[in-house]
C-alpha cells in the first residue's frame, strides 16, 4: 500500500471525537489515561483542565504518545502515534474549537476560562495494526 492510501485508510479510523489513551511524561514514569481526542479542520486536540497532572507533565516535556484500540468484529489492532502537545495560546483558535465541542460547558464557562486549555496533538509517527493484520505499518508525517 502506498504511504497515501495508507494515510487515508489510518485517518477513516479517526472520529469527531472519541475516547483515546494519551501518554505523558513524568520523569522517567509514563502516564497514561483516557481522554477524548478531538478531529476538527483535520487537526487533533484535547481541551483540559489547566492544573491537571497531564498538563504538569507536558509544561516540563511536551513528548506525548498516543493510542487508539481498533476493533472490527473479531479482529483487533490499533493506531499508536508519537509526537508532541503544543498549548494552544491563540483565543481565536480556543473560541473555535470551545464553539464546537459539544461537552465545553460542563467543563468551562467560557473560553477565556483561565482552567481551559486546548492542546494540538501534532503527531510525527504512527504505527498501524490493521485489525486482523500480523504485520505493523509504519507513517512518517
């Protein structure tokens, strides 16, 4: 496969929004958790608390790895990327990207909340297992 229909067959898996599991650093202790992982204007995000641990760890080392379990019946595989999470600090793109998530205002009053922080997860790899696959793809972006 071609590393752009590879590309395009990675990114069908990719939802508006779904839950995902992100790994930080702390020291030399990963960290990982569930967190929903935002699809819009063909960039990821995850909108956070300010004074969550995950943000103490990406102020001190923005590496971040992420995970996305796949399933097709009974088959699994899994979208494994690497890259970083860069603290968005433009309020426009924060006003946006509150506008559209549908879950903000349980969080946040408003984007200019000082407790709302939006990451851009820009990832530089990915591995690929096709579920039902034996054999890892690897992207370079």
């Amino acid at each position: 496969m071609n590393e752009t229909d590879l590309k395009k067959e990675i990114w069908s898996y990719f939802q508006k929004m779904q839950l995902i599991f992100l790994a930080t650093c702390e020291g030399e202790q990963p960290r990982v958790r569930p967190v929903t992982l935002i699809h819009f204007n063909d960039k990821f995000w995850i909108s956070t608390g300010t004074n969550s641990a995950k943000m103490k760890q990406i102020r001190e080392n923005n590496n971040i790895a992420l995970c996305v379990p796949l399933k097709e019946g009974e088959n699994g595989g899994y979208i494994r990327g690497q890259g970083k999470a860069i603290i968005v600090q433009n309020k426009d793109v924060k006003k946006l990207l509150a506008d559209n998530i549908p879950f903000f205002k349980q969080f946040w009053k408003d984007p200019n909340d000082p407790n709302y922080t939006l990451l851009e997860i820009v990832m530089k790899e990915i591995d690929y297992l096709k579920p039902g696959a034996f054999k890892v793809e690897k992207l370079s972006l």
